[in-house]
C-alpha cells in the first residue's frame, strides 16, 4: 500500500493492519452490511485530552487485526471482482465482444 492509503473499513469488513494509514467511515450510522464497530467500547469524551498519548479511547477488538498480507488479499479479491462485473456488463451492453475485445464501428471481428 502506499504511504497515503486511505480506505473505507466495510470494503475489508472492518479488518485492519498495523500498517494501514487511515481508514475512513467508521461511524456506526454509516454502517454497512460488512461493518462491524471496530472499537471494545464506546467513546468517552472525558478522556480526550490533547496530547495523551495513551488513547484510552481506542481499545479495539482484537479479532480485527489482520496482516497486511491478508488486507491485500482481500482488497485483490475485490477488485478482481469489481472488475469482472465492470466486464460483464459491458458485454451486456453491446460495448465489448464477447471475446472481451472492443467492437470497431459497432462490429465484432468473430
């Protein structure tokens, strides 16, 4: 991943690696059918304080670490499938032939 990444968590079901940088919609009225609140409890406002470094707000649930191996994982698996759906309806629509190739003047070679 690059240093930037920033992703939302329902797309790897709320899994998360060490190495992740940001993770994005994480809010429970958001939640999605892959989301599950990553967080043991839910947010004190009283144990904010600038500059503690303990975060006592951010026990999270264990289970949802994963290595960066298998967030890439997931994340391939995704888009692999994202992308054959992107494919299939451009056959649907008469785009591409259905060898995958695009027509030329509305036309297929085969």
């Amino acid at each position: 991943m690059s240093p930037g990444w920033v992703r939302d968590g329902w797309l790897t079901e709320t899994k998360w690696s060490p190495k992740d940088f940001m993770l994005h919609g994480w809010k429970i009225s958001l939640s999605l059918d892959n989301f599950m609140f990553p967080f043991m409890e839910k947010f004190d406002l009283t144990k904010c304080h600038h500059g503690d470094a303990t975060f006592p707000n951010f026990k999270y649930i264990p289970t949802l670490v994963s290595t960066e191996e298998e967030i890439n994982e997931i994340l391939l698996k995704k888009t692999l499938f994202v992308h054959a759906k992107y494919n299939n309806l451009l056959k649907y629509l008469n785009i591409t032939c259905r060898d995958g190739t695009r027509r030329v003047n509305g036309l297929c070679d085969t």
